[in-house]
C-alpha cells in the first residue's frame, strides 16, 4: 500500500496559560511511502516521529494536510477502517489472556461481513504466530515470556488482520542490546515476507539504517532528508543529518576557506573548488576518512589507540575540534608513526570531508571525484 502525506502539519495548545502558541509538533511533512517498503522515521525524542505514525493510523487527526493510502483519501477515516496494524513500544499484551487469545483478540472483534468463523480465526492466529516464530507458545501467558517473544506477540497480534500497513512505534527499546539486534533483523525477514508497507519509528540510526529500505530524518517536526540509509549517510544535506548518523559520529571541526584552500587551525587540510565561497566553515570528517601519513596536511596530539580486531581506532586532540576528542578509524595492519611531541598526521579522503554553512548548517557541496587529498 502506497502511502502519501501531503503537506502534513500538527498542533497542540500550548500548556502555558500565559501563553497562546501553539506548539508545532509536525511541520509541512511531503513525502510518499513506496508500497512494500520498509521506511524508518529517524530522530531525537521529541521530533514528532511517533505523532507522524499515530496520524498514519488516525489515533491523532492532522491539524491541515492530507493522508492518502493509494488513491484513497484516509485523513478523516478511524483507525478501525483503514487497515493498519500499530504495534506499542510497551507491546500492550494484556495479561491475563494467553498468548493465542492476544492474537486472536482483534479477530473476534470484526463484524459484518468481515466476521470470521472459529476455525478461521484460529487458523490466522497460528499463521501469524508461525510467521513470528512462536507458534509453541501460544498457551503462554505474556508473564511467562521474555521481552524478545511479547515483542513477536505483539507482532503477530498486529499482523493478524492481514493489514495493509503495518507501523512500528520504537518497538526495539525495551530490549538489551543483543536481543535488539536480533529482533530487528526478524523485522526485516517478516516485512520481507509479508510484502507489507511498513513504517519503523526509532531514535535508533544503527537500527534504522540496517533495516529501512529508505529513512525519513526528522528534527523538530520538519524534515531534514530523505533517502536510502547509505545515500544518506555518504550525502547529508546538512550538518545535523551528518552528526545523527554514523557510530562512531562524524568528527567536526570549526574550519576556514580561503583562496581554495580549506583550513583547519593552521593545516591546510584540503583543495576545493573556486566555487566554494571564502569565509568561516563547520567541518565534518567520518572516521574512517582519515589516512595516516606522516606527512600528511591534518595533524594532532596523539591520546590512544585502541585495536580493535581489523579496524584501530586512533583518538587525538586538535585544537579546531567542536569536542574534545577526534576519533580516526583504520585498518589495524598500519602504522601509526608518532612525530615530535606525540603529533600524527594523516591526509584525508576528500568524500568522507563535509563542508558546511557556518551559521546555517547547511551543506555546501563540492566535486568528490578526486578521493583523496595530498600534499
């Protein structure tokens, strides 16, 4: 199911009494959902991703704009009649029915000519518990589950209707860490199977970009960028995406173009092209674009390196940094030499170097065909 939100915009009243002003939750969102995809909405708490999903589903009516499931106009229709599939961050199992009976729950409630048979219902339930791997546990009370097995409960509760559009509200955060990526690639295999629109809410960038087919990245209700994870994350449109996205984040740094030449402190770390206005600049460097050379044109005071298996992670200090420390990541087969005063030098690759408006925040971009940098 294609889904469309045009010109989406929601507002609550202020809780201020003194105060008129409205506070504006979700701002002007214009994008389209590609039928069968998995989409993640991505951002802080508080950027009005989960209020997007819950105007999806209709348990919050958009304030101005329009909701479109394929050629049908859903903005004022009730959740119950448009076909979605909501699982909770907390699951919502409740608790004093089993497992089956959880599932089985929104079967026994259609009417009409929706109305299933007993043996029908039954037989959805076991579908949907066999999708989700926990077709042995359906005499089990929730209580008697791990966290793991009440998400896949919930899961098959909310696929059991066979909706057209299932949403997910940061249905990963009350795993541990391992439990979390294991569920998050069942996610991914049961979309894949079901062939169902799916939209993924989470903070998460490491659980977003490794299973939406496509991330919609949000900040205080407006979006910043839409794309596939990795176009996203070798692309960002502004500094705020590149900070959001990457483990270990982006390295930046305050940065001045003159004549050319792109400075960091007194190293003239990289050649851009005349169309790159002169002026103060934000800098971001992904860790893995540094190369070690000791005559490379970036430098900086040595604190540790830290091997981890085929990747090292080289932690310096520099004077230009926006924190304390810059975090390099490289093969841990190369030498890192240490100059006078424990100074190391790398060049870099000139994609993985972002330039930004300093006071905007907005990217200024620049030809990347040339890879790398040196003296």
């Amino acid at each position: 199911m294609r889904i469309i939100l045009q010109n989406l915009t929601k507002t609550f009243p202020s809780r201020n009494k003194k105060s008129n002003e409205e506070v504006v939750a979700v701002k002007d969102l214009d994008f389209e959902i590609p039928d069968g995809k998995l989409i993640g909405l991505l951002g802080p708490s508080g950027c009005g991703k989960s209020t997007t999903l819950y105007m999806i589903c209709g348990l919050q009516k958009p304030t101005s704009g329009r909701i479109f499931f394929g050629d049908n106009d859903v903005t004022s229709l009730e959740p119950e009649h448009r076909g979605v599939g909501l699982v909770f961050q907390n699951y919502a199992l409740y608790p004093h029915l089993t497992v089956k009976q959880n599932i089985l729950f929104p079967l026994q409630n259609l009417k009409g000519a929706d109305k299933l048979t007993k043996e029908e219902m039954l037989d959805r339930a076991q579908k949907a518990a066999d999708l989700v791997q926990i077709g042995e546990l359906m005499d089990r009370k929730p209580s008697e589950l791990s966290g793991g097995q009440q998400q896949r409960v919930a899961i098959a509760r909310a696929l059991v209707k066979t909706p057209r559009v299932l949403l997910l509200d940061e249905p990963l955060s009350n795993l541990d860490a391992r439990l979390r990526l294991q569920t998050r690639e069942e996610i991914k295999r049961i979309q894949r199977e079901t062939k169902v629109t799916t939209v993924f809410v989470t903070h998460d960038q490491e659980e977003a970009m490794s299973i939406s087919d496509m991330i919609v990245v949000m900040k205080e209700g407006v979006v910043q960028q839409i794309g596939q994870p990795q176009n996203v994350y070798d692309d960002p449109d502004n500094l705020f995406v590149a900070q959001f996205l990457g483990t270990p984040p982006i390295n930046t740094f305050d940065g001045v173009v003159a004549g050319g030449t792109l400075f960091i402190g007194d190293d003239a770390v990289l050649d851009v092209p005349a169309s790159v206005p002169d002026g103060p600049v934000s800098v971001g460097i992904r860790p893995e674009g540094f190369i070690p050379d000791e005559n490379g044109r970036f430098s900086g005071k040595l604190v540790n390196i830290e091997v981890m298996g085929r990747d090292c992670s080289v932690v310096f200090t520099n004077d230009s940094s926006r924190k304390p420390n810059v975090r390099a990541i490289v093969d841990s087969d190369i030498q890192i030499i240490r100059g006078a005063d424990n100074t190391v030098r790398f060049d870099l690759k000139k994609n993985k170097v972002f330039i930004f408006n300093a006071e905007t925040g907005e990217r200024i971009r620049f030809d990347d065909s040339d890879k790398s940098v040196r003296v």
